[in-house]
C-alpha cells in the first residue's frame, strides 16, 4: 500500500480525501489514472479473497468537489 502518490498507484481508497489528492488526480494522463473507490470496495474485496469489480464502488468526483474540506467552525457558524 502506497501513502504517497506516485505513477505506480492503481487505486485510491477515498474516506475523507485531501484537495491536494484531487489535484493530482486530475493531473495524471487520462489513459492512466487511478480508480477512485469507497472503503466499501476494500472492505468487500477483503472478505470476498479477490479484487472486485470497481465500477460499482467508483466515487464520481464530476459531481461535487467531495475532497473539499469543511472546518467544524464553518458548519457551526452556518
């Protein structure tokens, strides 16, 4: 398991992301990036003994910006 981000990671497990993880995901070769799943799919790649099919744990960055942080006191003022 890689902690550091290198050409040679296949996978990103995301549970709370960091915006510098997103910002080099987008950099790399579209041909060539990372799967970004949910803990869910280390979890069940686990018990099953074997790598699962990504495409059902894949989290959708396009979406929402979902590394993006929020301080406790943001939520609090808000």
């Amino acid at each position: 398991m890689n902690v550091r981000l290198t050409s040679a990671v296949t996978h990103i497990i995301f549970k709370s992301g960091l915006p510098t993880t997103l910002a080099w995901y987008r950099r790399q070769d579209q041909e060539e990036k990372p799967y970004i799943v949910g803990v869910g799919w280390l979890l069940k790649s686990k018990k099953a003994g074997e790598k699962l099919d990504e495409a059902e744990f894949t989290v959708d960055i396009g979406v929402e910006d979902i590394f993006q942080k929020v301080s406790l006191r943001a939520r609090v003022d808000h």
